[in-house]
C-alpha cells in the first residue's frame, strides 16, 4: 500500500487550526520525483519545528497527496498567488495525512514552503480543497465568505456517534471553524 512506502516520521505538535510556519528551501540533488517528496516530508517538514524538545513523541505520516484546486488556482485566489509568487506559476499544495490530523503547505516555485493550515483531532481517512461553485446572478454561495473550504472524512464525525469513516466535516481553510 501506498501509505507504507511512504511513512515518515514527523514531530508531534500541538492541535491548531491556522498556519503560517515557513520552510526555506534547501539545495537541491539529483533524485527522483518521489524520492524528493521523501526527502521533503523527512527533512524539510521537520525543520519547521526545530524549537522542540528532541525527546517529544513523532508520529508516521500515513498518507501524501499533492492537490490541484481553487488554492492554487490564480484566478481565483489572487491573495495567496501574490502572496507566494514569483511569476505565473501557481503553488503546488501538499497534503500531509497523519495518524492524528492533517497539514496543507503551500510550496511555491522558490521554494519555500509554508504550512497553510493544520488540524489535529484523530485520524484523517481523506481530505480534499472543495472548487467554488460558479454562481450565476440568481443563485447565492451561503460559504462565500468561508472558502476555500476542506472537506475532511476522519474517524469520528462532528456529533462523535457515528461509526468510523462514515462523516465528512467542512473545515473553512479562511478561519480555521468547522462550518458543517
């Protein structure tokens, strides 16, 4: 299975909701696509929490998956292309499912990644960024001001008595609330 190849270990940190921890980018060496993403998820990923203790409890990355989506679309996300842009290229998003949680990175063409949002309350089966509707004049978005939305199939849904994997939860990646 795919999530064996590519276990990792990551350290365990505290549950958030935002992002926003930055990942320089590191010389790069003649490795395979796939042995580049092991080496970012071993390395690089690490990094970003230096400032804890070497003694703290890691984890395994159980599954990766890189996602095309409103995200790094530029036409729809102008704040984040700005933001992480250094021409017409959009970020790649990548996300970490972990045996706790989950974690989306941006990682645009510089580089340097920067983690986009990070929720830890069990396990994540799936995950994926929900695409924006195109709304037409008689119509209206109720989550407008919510999207980008992530839709998050985990262990437990939102009212805890549902058997495992059977839930999805809407995370709003705009302000961190589970929406539905």
């Amino acid at each position: 299975e795919f999530s064996t190849v590519m276990a990792a270990e990551s350290p365990r940190r505290p549950s958030r909701c935002t992002g926003g921890v930055i990942v320089r980018p590191q010389a790069v060496t003649e490795q395979s696509y796939m042995e580049s993403v092991v080496t970012f998820l071993q390395d690089v990923v690490p990094q970003a929490y230096s400032s804890t203790a070497p003694t703290e409890e890691k984890e395994k990355i159980v599954w990766i998956r890189f996602e095309n989506s409103d995200l790094n679309d530029t036409l729809r996300n102008v704040e984040l292309h700005e933001m992480h842009s250094t021409g017409n290229e959009p970020p790649l998003l990548l996300m970490i499912g972990y045996s706790d949680g989950i974690q989306i990175w941006s990682i645009p063409i510089s580089g340097e990644a920067q983690e986009l949002y990070s929720i830890r309350h069990g396990p994540v089966r799936a995950a994926r960024v929900l695409p924006s509707p195109h709304i037409n004049r008689e119509k209206s978005d109720n989550f407008a001001e919510k999207r980008p939305l992530l839709a998050v199939c985990k262990s437990i849904g939102s009212a805890g008595t549902s058997p495992p994997y059977c839930c999805v939860d809407l995370h709003s990646l705009r302000t961190g609330e589970v929406v539905k």
